[in-house]
C-alpha cells in the first residue's frame, strides 16, 4: 500500500437515518470540504462523539433530554 492508498476496510453493518435536505446539504459539503466520502466523515464523527460521550452519564442524560 502507497501513501496515498487508503487502507481496506471491511465492514459489516449499514446504519441509515433519515435527514432534512438542509441537513444532507450541509453534511455534503462539510465531507467535500474535508475532503473524504461521506461514510467516512460519518463513522469518524459518529466514533468522536461515542469516545467523548458514552462514558459520561450526565452527558448522556443532557443529549436524552435536548433530542426530546
């Protein structure tokens, strides 16, 4: 593998969600200006949200009640 080769992945799991256009529109263009696929931008910022967040039941409880 060359350095600009991005590693094989091998993937199991297909998560979907439904999204405003607005949304769409700007999670499209945040991955462009990234400069990544836009699966790649979400498992990043799904997995950075996890690491921070899963341990912490207070921050769990604070994003329980702002997603109601």
């Amino acid at each position: 593998m060359t350095e600009t080769e991005e590693p094989e992945h091998i993937y199991n799991s297909f998560i979907a969600f439904r999204a405003s256009n607005d949304f769409f529109e700007r999670f499209q263009r945040f991955s462009k200006d990234v400069g990544r696929n836009k699966s790649v931008v979400a498992r990043y910022l799904i997995a950075q949200c996890l690491s921070a967040y899963e341990a912490d039941k207070d921050a769990i409880a604070k994003i329980r009640q702002e997603i109601l």
